[in-house]
C-alpha cells in the first residue's frame, strides 16, 4: 500500500498562487509516476500535470504556462506550484501515485484538498 498525504490547498484571490505537496509513503515502486487531479461537483476527474520518476511532465493543455509540477525523489513528493489562478481552477485537487511492477500497474489516490479562487 502507498500512503499519499496532500497539503497546501486554500482560498486564493484571482491572478494569485498556490503550491500543492504531496508525500508518498509505504510501498514505493523504483518505477512512478506521480499526478495531480482536480474535479468539480458533477463533472470527472480531470487530468492537471503528472510526472514520472525519469522527470518526464505531462500537463493537460488549459494549465500549461500557469503551472509546473516537480517531484523531490529523496522525498518521495510531488509539487504543483500553480499561478495566476483562475476562478474556474476552483475544484478538490487529488495526488494520484501509479506504480509499476512487472506488467502490473497499482494507482493511489490522496484523500484530496480544496482550492478555491475567488474572483
């Protein structure tokens, strides 16, 4: 089992930022890749960034330029420093944690933390 403990969500005023952490603990797989989600009531989760344990970035289209996603592996942690917030970025943000062993993938999701943008 991994373990994954969110921190740094809030209420932030329109144009300014936030930086999520999320540390992963128990079962760590060599090969990862660490994520953020976001979802708001009635919509799916949607993908905002991912990274893997190589420190490839992935990030879904509508953040790229306001946010960066970096990974502390000595800490099994992942960053998402996210600026000029938007109203519309407001949703509960989730860490995913996927780890590969052999064929196999296993995903952990966070228990999520709230962001809210006011405008």
């Amino acid at each position: 089992q991994v373990q994954l403990v969110e921190s740094g969500g809030g209420l932030v005023e329109a144009g300014g930022s936030l930086r999520l952490s999320c540390a992963a603990s128990g079962r760590i797989f060599s090969i990862n890749a660490m994520g953020w989600y976001r979802q708001v009531p009635g919509k799916q989760r949607e993908l905002v960034a991912n990274i893997n344990s190589g420190g490839n970035t992935n990030y879904a289209d509508s953040m790229k330029g306001r946010f960066t996603i970096s990974r502390d592996n000595a800490k099994n942690t992942v960053y998402l420093q996210m600026n000029s917030l938007k109203p519309e970025d407001t949703a509960v943000y989730y860490c995913k944690y996927r780890g590969w062993d052999r064929a196999a993938a296993y995903d952990y999701w966070g228990q999520g933390t709230q962001v809210t943008v006011s405008s």
